[in-house]
C-alpha cells in the first residue's frame, strides 16, 4: 500500500504522525564515514540538493550519472 502512495501523499502522512523533524543539515559535518553522493545528470530538483551533500559531508564523494533523471 506504501508503494502505490504519492511522495507527496508518504511526507504528508509521515509529518502528521512524526510531527516536523528537526533540521539536520548543520549537523552533516558530524558524520565521519566516507558517503557516495549519486545524482542523475538529468535530476534537476536534485543537483543542488547533491552539491550542499557532497559540501557539508567531510568524507563525500558526488558522481553524476550521465543522461541518468527527470527534467523538472
């Protein structure tokens, strides 16, 4: 039943029954194993978000699969 669920529909029922999460983009720099960032070339919504990743995670890495997402 999850999977047949909008992302839209998933965030919305998780906000009302976890309530707001804290932010934690400040607290990235405080993860110290190595993370593999992958983004789509394509995945517009996506490449910022990627880039501010692979920026505040001391041990990141980014790979852009070409021609790989979603033109928004």
């Amino acid at each position: 039943a999850i999977a047949a669920q909008t992302p839209h529909g998933i965030a919305n029922f998780a906000r009302r029954i976890a309530g707001p999460a804290s932010p934690v983009i400040d607290r990235l720099g405080e993860i110290d194993v190595p993370a593999l960032v992958i983004v789509g070339e394509k995945d517009d919504a996506y490449l910022r978000a990627a880039e501010v990743l692979e920026a505040r995670l001391p041990r990141a890495e980014r790979r852009t699969i070409a021609g790989a997402g979603l033109l928004q």
